[in-house]
C-alpha cells in the first residue's frame, strides 16, 4: 500500500483563529478559503455576496455548514432551510443541495469523509 499523503493545513495550528476574518467578501461573488484537508475531511470558508450562490449538486460525504455571518437558503432534497448567523445545518451524503445567500454570508464547510 502506498504511503499516505502528508496532511494539508493551511492555518497555524494550536492557535485560536477568527474565522469570518480569514475571508473577505467580494461584489458579486463567491470566495472560497481551504483552511484543512487530509483523508478525514476538509475544512474550507466561503464568503458570498447576497444573492449568489452555489448551483444543486451533491456529494459522497456529509457536510456541515456552520453559518458565521448573514443569512442563507440550504435547499436540501428540494426543501429550504433558512439558516443564520451561530447555525449549524448538516447536509446529509448523497442528497442534492445547493446554497442561495440571502444577504452577504459567510460559512465554514465541514466536509466529513467516511469509508464506503
């Protein structure tokens, strides 16, 4: 079996971090900020100006989105869920979603990766 890939870190570790400082909003846009990732999971920051938005995809893994600023619609399985500022919302595998920023938002997705 070959080696496993060294873990990727992006941010200091043993060190307390502001995370809606690590990324700035855009006009217009959707920013996006990989703070970890190994073969456990990621952990990435988005920053979207109001009214974007990612298109229905899905996923293999569960994710957990953790709203740190704004306001946003999660469509899951077709249904809405409205989620603020200091929600968590998990994203079950598998299920089609996508993400609409009501207002200006900032989110930390927590991708959780498990063997089939």
């Amino acid at each position: 079996m070959p080696p496993s890939p060294p873990k990727r870190r992006r941010i200091a570790a043993a060190k307390a971090h502001d995370l809606a400082a690590l990324v700035d909003y855009s006009e217009g846009s959707i920013v996006s900020r990989t703070l970890a990732e190994n073969k456990a999971g990621t952990l990435t920051l988005f920053a979207f100006d109001a009214d974007q938005g990612l298109s229905e995809h899905s996923a293999p893994y569960d994710a957990a989105v953790q709203v740190l600023d704004g306001e946003a619609d999660l469509i899951i399985g077709g249904k809405p869920v409205r989620a603020a500022a200091g929600q968590l919302v998990v994203m079950p595998a598998n299920i089609p979603h996508a993400v609409k920023a009501i207002t200006r938002f900032k989110m930390l997705l927590t991708m959780l990766r498990a063997k089939p």
